[in-house]
C-alpha cells in the first residue's frame, strides 16, 4: 500500500443559526471589509449575511451565475477592488462560491463560504471559469475558503429538484474521489460515509422538505463528499461535465446527476475496489445501477436530452474530451465514450 495524502487546511463551523457567527469568522481571520456574494436569486440571504457582519460589510453583489463566466467573475474582481474589500462572503452554492473562488484567485482575498446547496465546492481548491464556451479548471491553494459556516436550515427553502439534483452532483464527487489516481485511505473512507449519507438523507428531504435532520444530514454528506473531491484529481465524469456546461450550457448539478451512473458503469470493472465501496454505501450489488434507481426514485431528469442537448452534439463533447482527457481507470475511447453518452442521451439504463 503506497499513497500520498495532504490535508487541506479549513475550518467548518456546522449547526442551526450558526451563520449568525459569520461576523466572528471575519474577526478570527482578522478581516474588516467584506464584500458579500450571492445570485440575484439568493439577495435577501446576501442582505442578511450582510447586516450581520454590520461594520465588516463593504457591500453586497447579487450577480454569480452557473459556470462563472469570466466577465461576471472580471466585475466581482473590479467591484471587490473598487471597494478596498479584503475578503469576501460567498453565499449560495456552486456558482456563488465559485464567484469567491475568482475573486481569491485574482486579488488573494480570503473566501468564508456559507453554503446553501450541496455542490460540496467549498470544501475543494478547485477554481473554474467559462470563456467564449469553453469551460477551464484549475487548482489552488488560495481558492479555498477559509472558513465555512454550514447552517441546515439555510438549506430548508431549497427546493425538492434542485435539492436533489444539488445532492447527487456531491454524491458524484465521492464516487469519482474513490477511483481517483491519488486517492488515500482516508479520502476514500470520508468518499464512502458521504455517498451513504447522501442516498439515506435524500429520500428523506423529498418525503418531508422541511426536516431539519434529513438536511442537516444531506448538509454533513456534502461536506464529506467536497472533501473527498478537494483532496483527489477529477477524472472522465468531470470532465464530461465542464464540457457540457461550459459549451452548451447545460445545469451543472443535473448534469452531474444524469451522467454518474453511465461513468461509473463505464469503470466500474477497472475499479473494483471503488465499485465495491459504492455498492456497501448504497447496499446494492450492482452500483450503477443502483444509482440510476435513485435518481428516478428522487425524480431527477432522466436524460441529457431531457437537459437540452441536442443529439448531433455528442460528437463535439466527445472530440474535447479526447482532446485532453482527465485521468480515468477505464481511459476514454471515441467508441467508448459514444456509446455512454449515447445511453445518457436517451435515458437508458446504466450498463
């Protein structure tokens, strides 16, 4: 047994009401002027991060968007260094806190995320930006917040489809940590534990939105789920999805939900450990499968198609992931990689 594995450095503050805390977070890392960042969605949760920094607010910026493109993520850097802020406030999911992310990477500001969905992005140093279609990652240490303040019941009005959706794009990130080229012992017991509070809490939020516990549980899931992705390489699921975001717009979160059972299919035989732990996380044999189930159970989209893509598309996602493929146990093919996607297109089974 040979492995590598770094902690990354970041403080988590989790319970009901604990984003009230917010303003002491900015105190302990010795920030005083914070721009807050949300969607033009999530401004009234913006406002309320805002009023309790009192003094430590610089102002507030309601305009991250899916993919963070790079003229919204330009204005954010513009807006932060217009107003001499030293550290921002990202509140929102994915796209709120990769608006963050970009304003750390340009200026270095600190980052304090307030989730409020379960893309798991502030547990990662993952940084991603959208210019002219094309969607382009990259890792660094300065992107990842600083402090995060997980609060379940910010999570309550979110709504059953997105909660889902949102839920297994972090289930997603656990299954590919598990086969990851740099995965550790330790990554791939947090990658575990996450995908089997996720599918446990899931079901539970569609049954009863307003349950604190099962989003407190879905919340806890995601933050294993984050951490397991923030310490690993992304591989072909990911890749697969900055494609089909960041060329042809489709939902990030739903993307990741449509898409996890046909990868895992497809490498399953060339994990088998990682399958192995899948399938002990859900108590299922066939874990791809498996997943698909959920997904339908949960009343998640059922195919690319149904997202948008448009058929004669698959050809070009195919040539830019063979373009420069992200590491995979099972490397892409053309033929491979037509076959799963044609299966993601049409909503088939898994296989």
């Amino acid at each position: 047994m040979r492995f590598v594995h770094t902690a990354l450095p970041a403080r988590v503050r989790f319970g009901c009401g604990v984003v009230s805390a917010v303003g002491e977070e900015a105190g302990r890392l010795g920030l005083r002027r914070l721009l807050v960042l949300c969607s033009p969605g999530q401004r009234a949760l913006g406002e309320m991060v805002s009023v309790a920094l009192a003094e430590r607010s610089a102002g507030l910026l309601p305009a991250a968007r899916e993919h963070v493109p790079v003229e919204v993520a330009d204005a954010a850097r513009d807006r932060a260094a217009a107003l001499g802020a030293d550290g921002c406030v990202a509140v929102g999911g994915g796209s709120a806190i990769g608006l963050g992310k970009a304003v750390a990477l340009e200026h270095g500001l600190p980052v304090i995320a307030v989730p409020t969905t379960y893309s798991g992005s502030e547990m990662t140093p993952v940084w991603g930006l959208t210019r002219d279609g094309a969607k382009r990652t990259g890792r660094d240490p300065r992107v990842l917040p600083a402090a995060v303040l997980y609060d379940p019941e910010l999570t309550v009005k979110l709504p059953v489809p997105v909660s889902v959706t949102s839920g297994l794009n972090a289930l997603a990130h656990a299954v590919e940590a598990l086969y990851a080229p740099d995965a550790s012992p330790v990554t791939s017991l947090v990658a575990q534990e996450g995908v089997r509070r996720l599918a446990d809490a899931l079901p539970e939020i569609v049954a009863d939105p307003a349950d604190v516990a099962g989003r407190a549980l879905a919340l806890s899931g995601a933050w294993l789920c984050g951490v397991a992705l923030g310490s690993t390489r992304m591989g072909l699921h990911h890749q697969l999805c900055h494609v089909l975001g960041g060329t042809f717009g489709l939902p990030h979160a739903a993307t990741h939900a449509v898409l996890i059972p046909h990868v895992l299919a497809y490498t399953a035989a060339a994990a088998p450990s990682a399958a192995a732990a899948v399938s002990r996380a859900l108590g299922a044999s066939d874990p791809a499968r498996a997943l698909g189930e959920l997904g339908r159970a949960l009343g998640v989209p059922g195919s690319l198609a149904e997202l948008g893509l448009c058929e004669d598309d698959l050809a070009l996602v195919v040539d830019r992931v063979l373009a420069e493929p992200y590491p995979n146990p099972a490397p892409p093919t053309r033929d491979g990689l037509t076959r799963l996607l044609r299966r993601a297109w049409a909503g088939a089974e898994a296989s």
